[in-house]
C-alpha cells in the first residue's frame, strides 16, 4: 500500500513515500470500524515478490473478482458471531467497480469500491486513462457515499530470466505498478494495493481471518487477557505442547499422553517445522525441543505419572479451555486449525506462517 493509515481521534494520518513522494496528508476518516478491518488487512503484510507470479495464471472474472469477494464475505461474516452488522457484498464489474461493498451505517448507505487489475488489463496500452476512467464513473455514480476506492493490482512483478532460467524482479513491471501509484498519489480517497499486498490478502486463511477479528473485538476480553497472562512467559513450542494436550483431553477423548505419542504426532511435528522456520534461532533438534518443553511445563500446568503419561491440570488452564471451545463451537474449528488458531490469539503464531 502507498498509505498506511493511523487513526488519530476522528482523522487518518496518512504517510506517502515513493520515488520523490514524501509526505503526511490528513483526511477524514473515511469509513466504519468494520470496513475499516477490511482495509486494514488489505495492508496488514507484504509476501515476497516471488509470491505475485501466481497472478500470470489468474482470471480476472474466473479468479481474482470472486476470490476478494469471498475473502470480504468471510471478514463481515466474522463480525456476525460478535455485532448485528448490515452490509452486503456484489460483483459488479461495471460503473468502475468489480466489487462493491455496502454498509449501512446510522440508516445510511456508505460503500467502499474496489477496482481489480490483472495481467490483460495492465497489458494494454492505456490502462492509466482506463482507470482514471473508471474512478471517474464510480465517484458519479455513488457520490460523497463513496468511502474509499481501490485500485488492487494482481499483477506479477517477477519474470523469468530466459538465460539463466531462474524468476526475479522484473523492473518493468515494478515501474509499471509505480506509475499507477504516483497517477493516484493525491487523491485522498483512493488506495493502490500493491500486488505482494493482494497476493497475501488472497492467500489469508479463514483461520487468519477469525483470529484477527477476535483479536480486534476481543481485546478487552477478560479470558484473552487471563489466556494472555498464563501463557506469557512460555515459548512457542511450550504453548504448542500445552494446547495439545488440551486439544488431546477436549476434544479426543485422551486425558493422558507419553513423550513419545507427543513427539510421533503429525500435528506438533508440522508446528515445529513452521515456527522453526520463522526464528530458526529459538529451536532445537525436535526431540531434545518436546523433552525440553514437556520438563519446562512439568509441575506447573501438566503432571506426570508414575508411567510417564504427561496430562493437563484442567483447573490451571480454564482461560485456555474457554477460548479452545470458542474456536470450536462458534468458528467450527476442528484438529490442527483448531489449535492454530487458538496459538494464534495467544500470539504465538505470526500471521505470516502458513500451516
């Protein structure tokens, strides 16, 4: 994104940095608290450039207008579970929007628009006057009830080097996606989502997304706050042994569990592997890692029979059992993304990491 906005009292402070661009520039804020989260998310994370080659493959009717309509959905629909939201979602791709979205706010309608390029349409020789165009239309057909407008570029910025047979980025395309920007600069109302922003809002997974709304709505929870407090001084790993022996005693039935069953599961190996992968510096070799952490945790939330079976003092952990039983019952959770999502919100587990 070119702006990354910051809320100060009813403004947005905006800062604008690009090719000789610098700058604050204060707004109104422009849309709900709910919209809000949508654009929030569509800038929240960069991927890495090599992720924007998917777009080479990607239809702009087929692909990419559904898949940002399915991921605004799967947001407003998250908000259901903790607010009476009105809003609706359409495909238009037309009157200078491929996807609108309307919200009723105080008995008013208020909509924020979103203009998705890809590969043809960034492929023609006039795409800036086409979309200068479509701003055009879409501020005469919806007015001062326009809140913000987006121009979502799916657009690959690497190529592949014939020569050497291996993908970079590819300058031309980067200045193309720059041109667009700096077209856009002023107009306080209009956003350029740069493609390894699209990309990553693409790939957000309903995991991520529900994490991040409870996070947002929740964070004045008093059982996010006693989870939070429980688990601070514990490493990643260390929760990731703890939830699953909760997991184990919830939801499977097994009140008990050796190192070794542990150690065998599929589910805490592919944790490890992730999160390893993240802060290489913080693991070890993945055995020693579970001795290490089921010993760490002994005597204080889990105790250990005379057999060596590790089991979960349920008593010390209710704020964990709660928020595991939310995931479940309310976002129907089940297995590994039932506790990838509950190591999320106990900020153990970077939005960037994919399971």
């Amino acid at each position: 994104m070119i702006c990354n906005a910051k809320e100060k009292g009813k403004y947005c402070v905006t800062r604008q940095n690009l090719d000789g661009i610098d700058g604050f520039a204060v707004v109104k804020k422009a849309v709900s608290e709910y919209s809000q989260i949508v654009c929030d998310l569509l800038e929240a994370r960069r991927s890495e450039p090599s992720a924007t080659e998917v777009f080479l493959t990607l239809k702009h009717d087929k692909d990419l207008c559904p898949g940002f309509q399915k991921q605004i959905e799967r947001i407003f629909s998250g908000f259901k579970k903790y607010h009476n939201v009105s809003y609706d979602i359409q495909g238009l791709k037309d009157e200078g929007i491929d996807v609108l979205l309307i919200e009723w706010v105080d008995g008013q309608k208020e909509f924020v628009g979103f203009q998705i390029k890809g590969e043809w349409d960034l492929s023609q020789k006039d795409f800036l006057q086409k979309l200068k165009a479509q701003l055009h239309d879409a501020r005469a057909r919806y007015g001062s009830r326009l809140k913000l407008y987006y121009i979502v570029l799916c657009y690959s910025i690497v190529s592949e080097d014939k020569k050497s047979k291996s993908v970079g980025v590819d300058k031309s395309r980067q200045e193309k996606v720059k041109a667009i920007i700096r077209d856009f600069a002023k107009e306080s109302d209009v956003r350029v989502v740069e493609p390894e922003f699209a990309v990553r809002f693409l790939s957000l997974s309903s995991v991520n997304i529900d994490a991040i709304i409870k996070s947002r709505f929740g964070n004045q929870d008093i059982v996010i706050k006693e989870a939070l407090a429980l688990t601070n001084d514990l490493s990643m790993m260390e929760k990731v042994v703890l939830l699953f022996l909760l997991w184990l005693h919830l939801f499977q039935n097994q009140a008990s569990a050796s190192a070794e069953e542990i150690m065998q599961s599929p589910i805490i190996q592919d944790l490890h592997r992730t999160l390893s992968r993240e802060a290489e510096h913080l693991f070890y070799d993945f055995e020693y890692q579970i001795t290490h952490d089921v010993e760490t945790l002994q005597n204080k939330l889990i105790d250990c029979d005379s057999n060596g079976q590790f089991s979960i003092r349920l008593d010390l952990v209710q704020p964990l059992v709660v928020l595991m039983m939310d995931g479940s019952v309310r976002y129907q959770h089940g297995d590994q993304a039932l506790l990838e999502y509950t190591l999320r919100l106990l900020e153990g587990l970077d939005d960037s990491d994919d399971i």
